[in-house]
C-alpha cells in the first residue's frame, strides 16, 4: 500500500485518534498515557494496515514517539503530527 487513503476510513480514524490524544499527552507531560496511546496505534497498524510504505511510516513514526516521548517531548509531539497528516492529506488528493 502507497497511499494511506487506500486504507477504511475506520481504521484512518482510528489511528487519528489514538495520535491526538497521545500528542495531547505528550505536551501534558503524561508519558505514560502517551505510550498507552502509541501501542494502541501500533496495534492497529499491526492488524489493520497492510505491509508496505505506509505501514514502514506509521512503524517508524511510532518507534520514534516511544523513543522520544519522554525526553524529547518537542520531537514527539512533531513525529505525532506527521503520521497524523501522513493519514489525512490523501484524503485530499
């Protein structure tokens, strides 16, 4: 899969939310709550997103979060935003 518009809309609102409320977290400084978010995510990009460049992104997008989440709220929060707009700018091709 090379565009994240080929994925149900059920599963782009899924993964929407899980990363604003972990972004949300992250700038509270709630990193636990974050992670809780992250693994949800990852989940679903396990289960319901196809091997290919969409599904290497959101892997990356989302190892890089837990990575950072705690020191590095700042990078987090940007990593965040990119999966999100990675799912939502497709939508407007």
């Amino acid at each position: 899969m090379r565009d994240a518009g080929d994925l149900p809309v059920s599963v782009r609102d899924s993964l929407t939310t899980a990363f604003d409320e972990a972004r949300d977290a992250v700038r509270r400084g709630d990193t636990g709550t974050a992670l809780e978010c992250t693994d949800e995510a990852r989940r679903i990009v396990h289960h319901k997103v196809p091997p290919g460049l969409v599904n290497e992104r959101l892997e990356h997008g989302l190892a890089a979060v837990e990575r950072t989440a705690a020191d590095e709220p700042v990078v987090a929060s940007e990593y965040l935003r990119a999966m999100k707009r990675l799912l939502t700018e497709s939508d407007d091709d």
